[in-house]
C-alpha cells in the first residue's frame, strides 16, 4: 500500500468559470520515495501541494494518506495524520509569523502534540536547531525572523516542520527564493532526513519546482511529474524523463533550460519542429498541449490521450512519444550547472 495516494483529483477554486486548476490528477507516493512535480507557473504545482497537505479540500476526487480518505479523519486519527503530514513553503519571509520568535515558532506544535514535556521543550528545540544547522543556543530562540538572514529563515521553516517528526513533506519551491550559493545546502539538509535517524521515520518528499537541475539533484533515484495546465502529462524515474522525454512539452521545458558553456549551448539546438508553435492557449478540448504541439494532428485536437506505458514504468499522455528526440546534449548542459 502507497504511502500516499491522489486519486482522479479535479479542484476547481471558487468564483473561477476558467479550467479546473487540476484536473484528474492521480498521484502515488511510497514511503521513502522522493516525487518531483515540475511545470510552469500556473500549471497547479502548488494546488497539488495543498491539496496533499490538507489546506484544500478537492472539489472531487480523493486524497489518502497510508489508505484513509484525510477528509474523513476525526479525533486521534486527524491529530495523527495533521502530524505526520507538513508542508515546507516557497516564502521564508511570509511563512513565519513576523510577531513570534523562534521559540515562539517551535514550542506550541511540539507541546499540543505531546512529544515533548514543558520540562524539557527548549532542549528539544536545541536540538532540533542543531539538526536543520542553526546555533543551538538559547539567544537564538529568543530572536525573531526578521533578525534573520534568508536561509536562517528557511532552515527554521523546515526546523519547523521537522519537529513534528513527519512522515510526509510537500516541498514547494524551498529553494527559488534563496541565493544560489544556498540552494545546495538546503537540498542536502532535506536529503539528510530521509535516513531517518534524527526524527524517527524515513522522511517521504513531494518536492514540487519549476528548476530541472534542481529536481534532477533533489530526485536522483526518484520519479518526476510533469504537468501542464492542470493536467499529469509525464511521469517517470528521474534519469529517464530527463534524458528520453516522451512528451513535447517536457522536452520543451527540458529546451529553455540556460547552458553556461557555450560549446554545449550551440550543439543543444532544438529542431525547429518542435519549437515553431511552443506559445499558444492550452486546449479545453482535446489533448492540453495540442495548441502548442508542432506534432499535433486531427486527433490530438479531438481527444484527451490517455497516460500510457512506454517502458520502464515512463508514463505519457501523447499519442506520439516515438517522436519526441532524445536530450542527452542537455542532461550534459544540466550536469555543469
């Protein structure tokens, strides 16, 4: 049994007459498992987060957690699954309470769960401090966020999170706000949880970005999403959808990623089949890429192509996967990033 699993899910944000913001998405996760969702802005990335975290209720479809319907959990059960379940944010700015320190931050979650005695919270906020790579002292508790540099604000949200000794973290986007030279080290604190050894549980990701480098480090022996408008239209291992996409629009995505060296940025050109028609309204109708699609035909305009096998457990939603090049020039230009 999956550790988590979104089934068929269509959300539709109140007030909106425009497409639903997914639109029957079905995700697994196993425990231990890192998921990566990528697309663009807008693709619904980060309702798929909320929705997993429990912050949206799906207008239809399911979310279960370990084979229970969340929205049906009450009592001990809800406490439990509230726990196990934590979302780290794409914002350290806006997602810490500006009026609470650190402390302030820390102590109430881990008193209203009982996993710690009053007797003993700070030195359990010491050491959870210590763990996320923060000073494990007491002035540092009494500071609040905005006496904090950016990563010291994102290594307290993931604090934050981890406290709670979850077994499931959404991850959306914790890395684009950040410096690059901090992006690395933030990736390695969240990859280090996964042992499980400082809190109890292997730690599960669903790691949401818009950054193919990022998820191809994050990810590494993992499985990739890619979603357009609302819409699962690629999945697979890692390595697999980087190097042999089986949908346009991944390896359009896969297309607009900068190569620093100017060697590999000249062999790296894509043919101009499939970049002549790559901007365009996403189709209501038929497949959602269809009016961006160079390789579109008749049918990809009259019907939705249903997520198919190709090998190697790569799911896609195309008609014709055959024809979609292989990108091993720019899995070389993402390895010199």
């Amino acid at each position: 049994m999956s550790l988590l699993e979104v089934a068929d899910v269509t959300h539709r944000y109140a007030g909106t007459k425009a497409a639903p913001a997914l639109n029957q998405v079905s995700v697994s996760v196993s425990r231990g498992e890192v998921v990566a969702v990528v697309g663009e802005s807008g693709c619904g990335k980060t309702t798929l987060g909320k929705l997993v975290a429990g912050f949206v209720r799906p207008t239809t479809g399911s979310v279960r957690f370990e084979g229970r319907d969340i929205w049906s959990l009450k009592g001990k059960d809800y406490k439990t699954w509230r726990r196990s379940v934590q979302m780290v944010h794409q914002d350290p700015y806006s997602s810490l309470n500006p009026g609470l320190t650190i402390a302030g931050t820390l102590r109430p979650a881990l008193l209203r769960h009982r996993l710690v005695g009053r007797r003993g919270v700070q030195d359990e906020m010491l050491r959870i401090l210590a763990l996320v790579g923060l000073d494990a002292t007491p002035a540092f508790l009494r500071r609040y966020p905005h006496q904090l540099s950016g990563g010291q604000r994102q290594r307290v949200a993931i604090a934050r999170a981890m406290s709670l000794r979850p077994r499931l973290i959404v991850a959306d986007e914790v890395t684009s706000m950040l410096d690059v030279s901090l992006r690395v080290a933030i990736l390695d604190l969240l990859l280090s949880f996964r042992k499980g050894d400082a809190i109890d549980d292997m730690i599960t990701y669903l790691f949401i970005s818009h950054d193919f480098g990022v998820v191809r480090y994050f990810s590494r022996g993992g499985r990739i999403i890619v979603m357009f408008y609302g819409v699962l239209v690629e999945e697979g291992p890692t390595e697999d959808v980087i190097s042999h996409p089986c949908h346009p629009y991944t390896y359009l995505l896969l297309e607009a990623i900068p190569v620093p060296d100017p060697d590999v940025a000249e062999r790296r050109a894509a043919p101009a089949s499939l970049v002549e028609q790559s901007e365009g309204q996403p189709s209501l109708t038929g497949c959602v890429f269809s009016n961006r699609c160079p390789l579109a035909q008749a049918k990809c305009h009259a019907s939705q192509p249903p997520l198919t096998d190709v090998g190697g457990a790569h799911l896609t939603a195309c008609f014709f996967p055959e024809r979609i090049p292989a990108v091993t020039h720019l899995v070389e230009g993402i390895n010199q990033r």
